[in-house]
C-alpha cells in the first residue's frame, strides 16, 4: 500500500509542479510540461514492478501513436482561447483530438499499427 502511495504522491507531485512552473514562467512550464516526464514515470514503474520488456517496449511504442494526434491540439487552443472561452474551446480541442485519433488510427491500420 506504501509503495501506491508513493507512485501517487510523485507523480501527482510533477502535476503541481509543472502547473506552479507555469505560474511564473510560461517557456519554463511550457518547457517541462513537454517533456515526457508522466511517460518516462510510468516506464520507470512498470520496470519496477519486474513487468516484461515486451510490456514496457510497448507502452513506450504506443505512447509515441497516442500523442502524434494531441499535438494539433497545442495550436488550436490558444487560437480558439480568446474567440470562445475556456470552457467551449477545451470541450473543442478534445472533440478535434478524438476526432484526429480516430482517423489517425484508420490511416495507419493499413501498415499493421492496430490503435483500436
């Protein structure tokens, strides 16, 4: 139970971290949020916990297909931020983001990447 705790309070920790970085410095939060950190966090985990590599090449795999369509995402946001709002252009984004994931996981169905 200790050890659920502790993946819990550090990584919710890199959370509140980044959120307080971005609080005083746009780049600096923006900088660390970009990074992998949640992904390497999990990797470092799942090595942990003795999971097989097999596990842990895959996550890593399907992490890199996961994220190509959240990237628009990042352009669209600040664009549409001051046109409808928080609340109207955060429910778009992930509208769009879904809508880019499924059709990123169609495309790339021909060449043996199965997202779904």
């Amino acid at each position: 139970m200790q050890y659920i705790v502790m993946k819990y309070l550090i990584t919710a920790g890199l959370v509140v971290l980044i959120s307080e970085l971005a609080k005083r410095s746009d780049k600096l939060g923006a900088l660390v949020a970009s990074l992998p950190l949640v992904t390497l966090l999990t990797l470092i985990w799942l090595y942990i916990e003795q999971q097989p590599t097999s596990k842990i090449a895959n996550h890593a795999y399907y992490t890199f297909w996961y994220v190509l369509p959240t990237l628009p995402m990042f352009l669209l946001f600040p664009n549409l931020l001051p046109k409808i709002g928080f609340v109207l252009t955060l429910l778009t984004c992930i509208l769009f983001t879904v809508l880019l994931f499924v059709l990123l996981a169609f495309a790339i169905k021909q060449f043996g990447v199965n997202l779904l």
